[in-house]
C-alpha cells in the first residue's frame, strides 16, 4: 500500500461525546497530524456536555484546520454519527469512528485505511484492550481483558486478521453505511452489533485487522459499571427482539445469572434452590483465584468481582428488555 493510495481517499473521523473534558483536547492533537495525512475532516458531536466539553471543542476548532463541532440534541452515540454523517458524509468515502474515552496508535487511522483498500472491506474493526488506573479500575480492566469478564470475544481477546462477524467499531465505507441506514437510533446501547448485523445481511463484508487495536478506559467504580453492562443487556436484548435472532453460547450462560440469583430467594423454602447461585459464585471466584495464584496477578479476586457485576447487569438489563410488554412491538 502507498502512501498516495492511502491519502486519496477522504475520511470523515468523527468523535461522539458526552462530558469528556478531561480527554478531548489530548485526543484531538493526537489525531491532528492524520487529517492532513489522509485527506480527513474531524468532526466532535457534543450530546449537550456541562462539563466544559463543548467550549473545549469549539476552541480548539478555531485553531484545528478541517474540525467541526455538532451539537446532537439526541445525545446518544448512534444519533452523533448518524448526524455526522448526514451532514459531511457525501464528500468523504471513509467514516472512522473514535471513542472519547480511549488511547489510540498515532498510525491508527492510517492502519484502517490501508487494511479497508486492501482487503476492499466495507467496514473494519478492531480489538478493544482495557487499562485501568485506580484499584477497581484495574481490576475491572484484568476482568474485561479476560475469558471471564469477555467469554472469548475476538474483539476484547484479540486475534489474527480475519473476516468477522462484529468487532469494535473503527472504519466504515460511508457508502455501506448509508444503503443500510446508518445506525439504528432507537438502540442507546448495543448499536454497533445490530449494525453488524444487518450489513452483513445485506451482503457487505468485515473484516477485524490485528495491524492494530485501541486502549479503552472502563468504569472505575461499582455502579457506573452496572449501569454500563445494564444497558449493554437491554441492547442485545433488542437486537435479537429486532432480529429474531438466537444468542450464542457464550452470551447463553451470563444470561441466566439474572433468573438464578432471583432463584437463590427461594433457599428459605429449599437448599437446592441456592445451588445453581453458588456454583456461579465460586466458580467465578475460583477463576479469580486462579488469575492471582495462577497468573500472579493480585487483583484477581477483585477482578472476579467485577466480573460477577458485569455478568449479572448484562442479565438483569437483557430479561429487563424482554419482560417489558411495550416490547412486544418492535420496529423491524
């Protein structure tokens, strides 16, 4: 691949966010030096910050060649993009999709491009690791970067470069984007796999590039945690609501942690009731233990913690979307 290949097309790198002053202006000169490399425009979607993250994006535009600032009265990440992409995508082919709350390789943008004109990929994903600073953040970084915390997602585990049904969002052909209607709006959460979903459905290709991958920042404590993965559950739940899909094994078994501690009440009227609540228990807490003996890693026993959280939100959220009568009528 040369680099005029690479700088011929136009990428649209669009940045959604919601209260990320802390992050922004370091992410914003990061990605500076790409969007003369590959011809790019970068655009912040602010969902309605009060933190200062609009003033931040505002000022910085006024100094940044080719950046643009939206306001997404919607505020959720699915309207940010659609948005920028109903207002620049016509005169970009690309559409690179970066998170606020991560870290990414200064060739990041670079890397997607090539793989996307190499491959002729309509989207390209990428592995997602996870870093914490602060001890629940850590532990719950060893949680998500682990078989307990992730079930063997390619995408959290890492793996080589290979077509894929889903992965973390990166680049996407803005022309695939816009002949399947973009994002789905009415997802909050889980918007990226209904996408997938439905791209694939109609014929496009994805393809998960091991040439490079980006560094997420999760929770850092327990209840932004539990409302995060609450609101991945209700996600999911929608896409296969939507879809009439099946979940997978590996999204079969944190499923039923939900009915299972609700089951563990009845241990007042029988033992046998609390026993399927206990083995997820020590068996979570065994991998734990395994992690800080095994691996010597000492935040193991936390981790497992945070892993019971996230399986347990995830459930919760899911059955909470399935129960709710007013979904018996999903927009198809």
């Amino acid at each position: 691949m040369t680099v005029d290949a690479a700088a011929s097309v136009r990428c649209l790198i669009v940045i959604p966010c919601l209260n990320e002053a802390r992050y922004l202006e370091p992410l914003v000169r990061q990605l500076e030096p790409t969007l003369s490399d590959l011809n790019a425009t970068l655009v912040i979607v602010d969902g309605g910050s009060t933190d200062g993250t609009r003033e931040i994006a505002r000022r910085l535009a006024a100094t940044v060649p080719k950046m643009r600032v939206l306001d997404n009265p919607k505020r959720i990440q699915s309207a940010a993009i659609n948005l920028a992409v109903d207002m620049f995508g016509v005169e970009h082919d690309y559409l690179i999709r970066i998170d606020a709350h991560g870290t990414y390789p200064q060739d990041y943008c670079r890397v997607l491009v090539e793989d996307a004109l190499e491959t002729g990929a309509d989207s390209v994903v990428v592995a997602m690791q996870t870093v914490g600073f602060g001890t629940f953040q850590k532990a719950t970084a060893v949680a998500q970067n682990s078989v307990l915390g992730n079930g063997g997602a390619k995408h959290r585990a890492g793996a080589q470069s290979h077509w894929a049904d889903h992965g973390h969002h990166a680049l996407m052909r803005i022309a695939a984007f816009r002949a399947v209607g973009g994002y789905d709006e009415t997802f909050t959460a889980n918007e990226d796999a209904e996408y997938d979903y439905r791209l694939q459905q109609a014929g496009y290709r994805i393809w998960m590039t091991a040439r490079t991958s980006m560094i997420y920042y999760p929770r850092a404590s327990a209840l932004p945690l539990f409302k995060q993965y609450f609101g991945y559950g209700r996600g999911r739940a929608r896409n296969f609501l939507k879809h009439r899909s099946r979940p997978s094994l590996r999204q079969l078994l944190p499923l039923m942690v939900a009915p299972v501690a609700a089951g563990a009440f009845l241990a007042a009227l029988t033992w046998i009731a609390a026993v399927p609540f206990v083995l997820w228990a020590v068996a979570c807490m065994g991998y734990g233990a395994w992690m800080a003996l095994g691996q010597r890693n000492p935040y193991g026993p936390l981790a497992a913690v945070s892993a019971m959280i996230m399986h347990f939100a995830w459930s919760a959220g899911f059955w909470r979307e399935v129960l709710d009568i007013r979904q018996r009528r999903v927009p198809a």
